[in-house]
C-alpha cells in the first residue's frame, strides 16, 4: 500500500459538497467499515446509509479503496492533531501526555 497522501482524496466533487454532507457521507462509511471486515462492506450498504445515488458515490470517490484511504487519512490526521495538542497541554507529563491518548 502506498503512502496515504493527495493520491488518496476523494474527487474534487466531494470537496464542493457543503460539510455537513461530507461528514454524514464519511460518518455512514465509518459505521459500515467499523461493523464489517473491508470485504464485507457494499458500497449499496453506504449510499443507503448516506441516502446519496450510487451514481454521486462514483462522482466522490473512485471506488470503495478510494473511501477507506480516504477515511484511514482523516484518522491519521486527527490522531497527529490530538498528540500535539496533548504534548502542548502536558509540556512535562510525557506519560500523562500518553494516557490521555489512549484514552481518546
């Protein structure tokens, strides 16, 4: 797998969605990857969850890959905003740092 970086956005379409489209798209994608293998998960299962066309899924995103690197990018964007963060509130607390983040 390559690494995840602008080869993995979703098509410029999504990005002109108003954001909280976006989200209810991401967030009905993450329950279906978080209940399901990657194997397991249908695109048909998304767009009903989302309540979009599977025609306007294609129009966002390449494919199901395309969704899930997509979603990975988001998580790892987070995670890298949390712990910065976190060393900003805890400058000397190394293992306090580290527990509020597996906490989260």
């Amino acid at each position: 797998m390559k690494d995840l970086g602008v080869d993995y956005l979703p098509k410029q379409t999504f990005f002109k969605l108003i954001k909280e489209k976006q989200e209810h798209i991401i967030n009905a994608a993450i329950s279906e990857f978080s209940n399901l293998s990657f194997n397991e998960v249908k695109i048909s299962d998304i767009v009903n969850k989302a309540k979009i066309p599977r025609s306007s899924f294609y129009d966002y995103f390449e494919d199901k890959t395309d969704l899930y690197r997509y979603i990975i990018l988001i998580i790892k964007e987070e995670k890298t905003k949390f712990i910065a963060e976190s060393f900003e509130k805890y400058e000397e607390g190394f293992f306090e740092e580290f527990r509020e983040f597996f906490k989260a």
